[in-house]
C-alpha cells in the first residue's frame, strides 16, 4: 500500500457545480459561485466581510496593501512559516522581524513580541501552524496598546477555533488559503476577511483593479472609474464552485480526519520519553488539519522518514525557517538569532494527512509507524 503525504478529497458534486459555472457563461469574480461561498461561510463560522481571491499569499498581498504597508515598516512574524507570509510584506519594502515560537504549538510566542516593538512597527503577522490558532487575544492586546495592526494568517485553520470564535474572526485582517493542500481546496483559492469596518469599501477597491466597479454593479454609479491602488484580487467562479462542493461537507470531513488526529495521538504518546507532538490548550478547536512531532535528535527524525520511505509512506519535514534562509539572511540574521526555531525545526517531522486516510490506509499507516519507531527506540 502506498501513503501520499497529501492527496485531494473530492466531496462529491465538484463536477455537478462545476459544469453549471462554466456553462454559465459567468466565469470571472464575484458570480453566483463565489456569492454562495461567501453566504456559506458567513453563516457557518460567523465571518465580517470575505473577500474571495486566486490564493493564499494573494489574500495575504491584498490585506497588506489594505494595512497600508510600506518601504521601512518594520512586521513581526515568526520565522516558523511559509515564504508567502514574509513575501507579502517585503513585496512593498516592509522589514520582517522574526519572533521566536512556542515549542507546544510552533506558533509564535506572544510573549516575546513586545520586546520587538520599535517605533518603525507597523504590524504583527502571526500564523495557525497546523491549523492550530495562535494566541490571538494576546496579540491583539499588545497590538492595541502600541496601535499596530494585526494581520492573522490563518491558511492552515479554516474551520478551528479559539475561545469560541471562528480563527479570522478576531483579528483586524485574516487570511485563508483553499489550496489543494488544505482540508477544503479550489486548487488554487483563498479568501480575505476584513474585520475593520471603515476598510471594507476601500477593500472592494482593491480587489477590483484600483476600481470602483462595485457601485456600479450595485447601481449606486452607471460608470466606474480608477479610484485607487489595487490588482486582480478575484477568484474564478470556476473555482468557487469547486470550493462550494467542498465546504458544504465541513463537518463530514472534519470528524473523518479527527479519526485521524486520534490515532496518531494514541501512537505517538507511547514514545513521549523521546518525542514530542502539539498540545493542546481548553481554549482551541481544532479543524484537523494536520501532525507534527519533534524528535529527539535529528538522526532520529531523518531515519524515521527513511524507514517510511521503504514502506511507501511519505512524511515529511516541516517548515525551513525564514530567518536563516539564504533570502533572510540578507536581512541580517544569522541561525543563532532564533535559537528555539532552529532547534525545532531540524527534528519536526510532518506526518501524511488527508481526509481519505480516515477512510482507507490509516491501519497499515500506523502499524508501520510502529514498527519503525520500534526499530528506531529498541
């Protein structure tokens, strides 16, 4: 038996809507498609405004573009993530400033953001590793005592939550991905929430070219016009459809792959003298997105997904860290710089999680986890 690390889930009318949005005649942004989407989304997790757009970095772009970021703000963000989160802000001369993590979660830890604050500050990006929020009323505390903005990339949590609320809905912009690596994908497909009341006019701006064809379209004006800054930030209704298919099966996918959490949970925790996986605080739900673990030493991490290999499982090394990466370093960073996220990060191993694994290969998965883990600690 082989096991991808990742293999899409096809909810079951993709093509039905699909078919319907290409014979529609209506493939651009913001079409039926997308309006379903949005409407779904906001009955379900109780979201502002959402704002549908071609990815995840896209949506981060867009939402830096609405903070106003510019040459020599100064951002604070983990090194612990994705390119995309840092790209989005030095794509407009912006200078990340990389915080530390916690080890029981990977994301940022929100006690040492306060001592990166200067006056050159402008935001805090924090990241939902694994789908796992962050800290968020933390973070927004610090943010609204020295007047920062607070962008959340939440592309790994849609559908967790923390004290209750839905991740996206706390901070003043949140961004989702609906890549094909996520729990519910477009392919390609993202989604900004502006939470800001007075930016959501200039959002729509935005997203359409720097335009005010909205108005038009609501028959507020019988003409638009070049209103302001902006960029294509519109998701296909093409795509939207496919996303559609997906969501409307959120807690059908979501106590699959719990089945899934569940027992690597339980396989994993018969090793915790050497290696150790995310905790969970009372105050977070997650969404299932994925599983990690730190070994205790790097041999050991590279030898577990070597053993793997052999058995056609594929895990997988987690994030490599932004700070010491050769782009990073041009920032003046060295890998003693971030200590505990380099330390980390060379023994995290991810491990293969996709909704059909709940369903078939999740025995045989953890069986032979089990008996490389054997080999490796006897």
């Amino acid at each position: 038996m082989r096991i991808p690390f990742n293999k899409v889930y096809i909810a079951g009318d993709e093509e039905k809507y699909l078919l319907d949005s290409l014979y529609s005649g209506r493939h651009c942004g913001n079409h039926s498609y997308c309006k379903k989407v949005i409407s779904l989304m906001k009955e379900k997790h109780s979201f502002n405004e959402i704002f549908l757009v071609p990815s995840g970095t896209a949506a981060l772009e867009m939402g830096a573009l609405l903070a106003g970021i510019k040459p020599g703000d100064e951002v604070i963000l983990p090194s612990y993530t994705f390119s995309s989160t840092v790209n989005s802000i030095v794509i407009f001369g912006a200078i990340p400033v990389f915080c530390e993590v916690e080890k029981e979660t990977m994301n940022i830890d929100a006690s040492k953001i306060e001592e990166l604050i200067t006056p050159k500050t402008k935001m805090i990006l924090p990241i939902d590793y694994a789908g796992i929020s962050c800290e968020i009323d933390k973070i927004m505390e610090i943010a609204e005592k020295y007047e920062l903005i607070v962008m959340q990339d939440c592309a790994q949590s849609y559908g967790s939550y923390y004290k209750g609320k839905a991740c996206g809905t706390q901070a003043h912009i949140a961004t989702f991905s609906f890549h094909e690596t996520k729990n519910f994908n477009a392919g390609e497909g993202g989604a900004l929430m502006v939470n800001k009341k007075e930016w959501r006019e200039r959002a729509y701006f935005l997203q359409e070219k720097g335009t005010d064809r909205r108005l038009v379209l609501k028959g507020v004006k019988n003409k638009y016009s070049w209103v302001d800054i902006g960029s294509s930030y519109l998701l296909s209704d093409i795509l939207a459809a496919i996303l559609l298919a997906q969501l409307e099966k959120e807690d059908e996918v979501k106590e699959i792959r719990s089945k899934i959490t569940k027992a690597y949970l339980e396989l994993f925790s018969d090793y915790n003298n050497n290696i150790s996986f995310f905790q969970l605080s009372k105050n977070v739900e997650i969404n299932h997105h994925a599983f990690w673990v730190v070994f205790d030493t790097k041999e050991n991490s590279e030898q577990f997904m070597t053993l793997l290999r052999e058995k056609n499982i594929a895990a997988y090394i987690g994030y490599l860290p932004l700070h010491s990466s050769k782009k990073g370093m041009t920032f003046g960073y060295q890998p003693e710089d971030l200590p505990i996220t380099e330390h980390l990060a060379s023994k995290i191993v991810r491990m293969p999680f996709y909704t059909d694994l709940g369903k078939e290969g999740l025995d045989y998965c953890i069986k032979s986890m089990k008996e490389v883990l054997n080999k490796i600690y006897n």
